[in-house]
C-alpha cells in the first residue's frame, strides 16, 4: 500500500523508517519532508498545514494510510477533512485534537474523568490572572491555552515570574490568539515522564513510558523547550506507577472522550508528573511526540 506521512522533523524521519521496514509498505511519501525522509521517501513539496492539498495529493497517488505528525493540521481539522473524502488517516478528529488544542477543554476533560491532575484556574483577562495568582501561594504554572510549539508553557517559583509571563502571553501576545486565555494551575513537585497510547476510540495500547531533555540549560535549567532528546523506558515510571496510569488516568479519559460523543482515535500522549501522592496529568498532546516517538 502507499502511505504518506506527514510532517518535518525527526519524528517523521522515525516513522518513515519504521514504515519502510513493514512489508505491506509500498511506496512511501513525506509531506514537506526533510533531508532524512529523503533518503527513505519520496519528499513531497506540500506544507503540512496545507490540508486541501494534502487531501488531493492522497486521492491521486491512491494513498491507502496516511500518519499525521504534527499537532497543527490535526486541530486544523485533516482527519476530518480525509475521512470525508474516504481517506484512511491515522490521528484523531478536530474536535477530539482539543485535548491539545486547548489546555482548558483538556483540564475540562480531565476533572469530568475524576483523574488526578493540579489545581487551576482559567482566565481571558489580564488582570484578573494576575490577581488570581495569590490563590497559587507554593508556585505557579503559566500556560497559553493554544498551540505554542511546546513553549507555551512557563513554570514560576516567584509571582514576579508569572505575571512577566502573563504579560507576554497577553500583553504582548507572543503567542498570538493562542495565548489571549491563559490557565494557571498550581505548580506540582516530583518528576516528569510521557505515555504514548494507541487508541480507536475504545480500545487502547500503552506504550512503554519515556522522558525527553526539555530545559534549555545545562543542569536542567533555563525554560522548557519542545525537547532535544528522549529515553525509553522511563526509570521513575515503575510497572505499578504504569499501572496506576493507566487505570486512574488513560482508561476514564478515553471513556469520557467517548461518552461525549468525540472518541479519540490515534496516538494519545499523556504528560504525567510522578508526584508523593501519585501520578498526575500534566498535558495531554494529540500525536506521537518529539523526540519521544524517535
């Protein structure tokens, strides 16, 4: 069968060469592609947030499964836009890629599951987020509600840091309307791992956990990136931890995503934090994650 992966990073290149390793593989297609995917597949010249063109370069290359790799077209609406032209696509709807399109329809989600997750609050106004942030006496986590490319999220120790980071997001809007609501939950302690799920709206795989590089800093330090490297599998998430994860968190969100009437179909990447009172949800993201998918 062909198949069309898409996407630019080296999270595409793994799944292209994972794909060309399955012997139902036939011709195999990276939209935009890199220099990587190039010496595996065809490189396709379409941007990955070209969803129209996408569709008609599936439909003419009798494409038989696509694999979307970044967040950006799924909450766009691909999946939506391919299965109503018959396409086979592997990723979730656009109403059900809100779990990452927005943190406060995923903290929304999360507290109707009753899985454990931080404290927060919600806010479309500045200064109302910057008084709020006294009920957050032991830290404060400031987060834009939609897609900032991984940097949207800024962990503060002192109010000083949060309401800078609260200007930004909504002041100077450096992440566009994606920052024009902000949620501030309060700040968790303990140590961060990722759980990738496979999902078809019901059932569900977990795969083993991983930690990814994400601080800019030697040391662990300086603010968080998208990731510059990972390892799997996660030395802190025990077969216990894992379990725990999975009965408390993975299994009543995907029931309740269901029960709402948008199952989730694709890959779920749970962001958990291993705090002394167990795991709790950090993020939820739509797609495989990068690096965490290499």
């Amino acid at each position: 069968m062909n198949i069309l992966v898409i996407g630019s990073g080296g999270r595409e290149h793994a799944l292209v060469w994972k794909i060309k390793q399955s012997p139902k593989a036939g011709k195999v297609f990276c939209a935009p592609g890199n220099a990587g995917t190039a010496k595996l597949a065809q490189n396709v010249p379409i941007p990955a947030d070209d969803i129209e063109e996408l569709a008609k370069f599936a439909r003419e290359n009798l494409v038989a499964l696509t694999v979307v790799g970044p967040e950006a077209p799924l909450c766009d609406g691909i999946v939506d836009l391919f299965r109503e032209q018959g396409l086979t696509v592997f990723g979730p709807s656009k109403a059900a890629a809100r779990l990452e399109g927005s943190k406060d329809f995923m903290k929304s989600v999360v507290t109707s599951a009753g899985a454990p997750t931080a404290a927060y609050e919600t806010h479309t106004a500045r200064d109302e987020a910057v008084e709020a942030l006294d009920r957050f006496p032991n830290g404060v986590v400031v987060k834009a509600d939609g897609l900032a490319a991984g940097k949207g999220v800024v962990v503060c120790d002192t109010k000083g840091e949060a309401v800078e980071a609260i200007d930004r997001m909504m002041g100077q809007m450096e992440f566009g309307a994606a920052g024009a609501t902000v949620v501030l939950e309060e700040k968790l302690v303990g140590e961060e791992a990722s759980v990738l799920v496979f999902c078809d709206g019901e059932r569900y795989h977990m795969m083993p956990a991983a930690q990814d590089h994400k601080r800019i800093g030697d040391g662990d330090t300086g603010p968080n990136t998208g990731g510059m490297g990972a390892y799997s599998p996660a030395p802190v998430v025990t077969p216990q931890i894992l379990a725990d994860i999975e009965s408390r968190i993975i299994k009543p969100v995907i029931k309740t995503m269901h029960d709402m009437g948008e199952p989730y179909r694709g890959v779920l990447y749970a962001g958990i934090m291993i705090t002394a009172d167990g795991p709790k949800v950090l993020e939820f993201n739509c797609r495989f994650g990068d690096p965490e998918c290499q």
